[in-house]
C-alpha cells in the first residue's frame, strides 16, 4: 500500500484558525501518509505531483469546497480520469456543501482523517460514494457551477466579518426585506444577465437571466437542496435557468429546501448533458463556491465519476 497523501490549504478559513493543524495531521497518519501545507496553486500542483510519484492510494484535501475544485481539477490533469486516487474532503472551509452531499459522517477533519487512516491501516474497506463531476470549459471540474444571482450572493457573503451558515443566513433575511422595501440591495444582487443559452441542442426560451447553476450534487448550502435531478441519471447534471424575478424566487425558496421544483414557468428546470452558455456581456461565474474571472462563454458537459470516501 503506497499510502494517503493530504492537502492542507493554509488559506481555507478553518485552517487559519487552527496553525497547527498540519503538525496533528502528521501525528494521526503517521508512517501510513503525507502531509503537505500548500499557500497557493503552485505549491498545490508540486504536492500532487510528489504524491502521484509516491503512487498514494487516497487523496485528503483538508479545506472549502473550492478548495477541493482546485485540488480535484488538478488531480485529473496529473492522474488522469481513469486513474483518480479515491477523495476524502475534509470541512475547513466557509463552505462545505461536498460533506453534506456524499453523507460524511465526521465533521471535524482530525476525526474523519483519523478514522480513514484506521482503517486503512487494518485493510479495512473505506465507504465509498460516487459522484460525477462537471467539465468546465475543457479545464475545470466542479459539481456546482453558477453565475448571476449565486455569483453575486456569494461576493457579498464572503465580504462579510465572519462568513458562515449564520452570516449566510441573515443575507437572506436582508434580501428578504430589501425586496419588500424596494432598497437597492436586491437590485444588485439579482440583476438580470442577458445570455442565449443550449441544453442538449435545445434552444433555453430566455434572454435574461436572474439564476443559472448547473450542478452534479443535491445541495447547495444552508441545507437548500434544489437539485433534486442530480444523480438521477449517469452521465447529467441538473440545470437550472430562469428570469424569475426576486421575490418570486425567495417566496418559493421553501421548495428548495425541501427538493421540490419550483413550480416557476419562467425557471428552466431539466437534466442535462451539454450546456452551452453565450454571455452578452463578460461575466464572472463560480465553481463550487470559488467565484471566477469574468468570461464570455461556458461550455458544460459530463466529467469523469470520481469516489468520495464518506465513512
């Protein structure tokens, strides 16, 4: 057995928090792995490629979900699709949606990191999910990728003090009210993008956007779960696309929780296998929480099924 080879983002907020996180790390795998503190993608790309000379069997990445994009879109570079260690994303980032998707049983990274380890270090058979990833772009591989209303959501909540379930929270209360006052807040955070958008050879009928997310996993944070089509069939993701206006949105946001459809007729709500996404204007988008450079086109299909070690 080669061993586990994990990740720690220095930047990812719960590891700020904990400095001597990597020295606990090194402690619980012991002879059984590698431990590496990575500061930025250069230092990330040197980790993986030491692991994958190392021939590891599990890749750990101790972080946010964009912390994982990042590690993951990078791993399929060096690895290749078919030949992907198994994944163990451990929560210490301001979001963590992957966790909750694929059923972790652990919170705390030592706990879950110091279970796997365990049982590796006795044979023992991991639990395992699988899930399919999304390509962005030819270049990219996340499971949640959005832009307009989720883009901007996230540049406000991740400018707050002390982002969290709570900080995120009580952004929707804010818009909640901004919406019944007619203040301004709502206005800039659900503007409307104008884009022709392509499912599967089938022209989206709109011009302008409020929300657009495409994703491969069920949830989307907060508990929100409004991709109830995904996993439903190998090889697509769930799109979801509309002009709603906010209030309408916000006023069906119990059908998210509760993974129901909107119900909305101005919400494009389907499977999907290629997304072909034409912006008027250059726009930023994220994948997996981590908001990107502004761009004039996204193209999305199926990404390589990779497996997620849950328990």
């Amino acid at each position: 057995m080669a061993g586990i080879g994990v990740i720690i983002n220095v930047n990812a907020a719960g590891n700020r928090r904990r400095p001597r996180r990597a020295h606990r790390f090194r402690d619980i795998v012991g002879a059984e792995g590698f431990v590496e503190a990575t500061r930025d993608l250069r230092e990330l790309e040197a980790a993986l490629k030491d692991f994958k000379q190392r021939e590891i069997d599990i890749l750990a990445v101790c972080g946010g979900d964009g912390s994982f994009f990042h590690a993951v879109s990078r791993t399929i570079e060096i690895w290749g699709a078919d030949s992907m260690p198994l994944l163990l994303p451990l929560r210490a980032g301001t979001i963590n949606n992957l966790s909750r998707s694929i059923g972790a049983r652990r919170k705390r990274a030592e706990s879950m990191l110091a279970h796997v380890v365990k049982d590796y270090r006795y044979g023992r058979t991991h639990e395992i999910t699988e899930r399919e990833l999304i390509c962005v772009n030819g270049e990219y591989y996340g499971y949640i990728i959005g832009a307009a209303l989720v883009t901007n959501f996230l540049k406000l909540y991740y400018s707050g003090r002390k982002p969290g379930p709570l900080s995120a929270f009580g952004l929707l209360v804010m818009l909640f009210f901004s919406n019944l006052f007619g203040t301004s807040l709502i206005k800039a955070v659900v503007p409307t993008v104008a884009a022709d958008i392509v499912c599967d050879g089938e022209r989206v009928p709109f011009r302008g956007f409020t929300l657009i997310l495409a994703s491969s996993v069920a949830y989307i944070g907060l508990g929100v779960k409004p991709f109830y089509l995904s996993g439903r069939k190998r090889g697509y993701f769930h799109l979801l696309a509309g002009c709603s206006r906010p209030g309408r949105l916000l006023a069906r946001l119990w059908r998210f929780f509760r993974g129901f459809p909107s119900g909305l007729p101005s919400m494009y709500d389907n499977m999907a296998q290629h997304v072909s996404i034409e912006f008027e204007q250059a726009q930023a988008f994220t994948i997996n929480g981590e908001i990107m450079d502004a761009v004039k086109r996204l193209e999305l299909e199926p990404g390589p099924r990779v497996s997620f070690i849950s328990g």
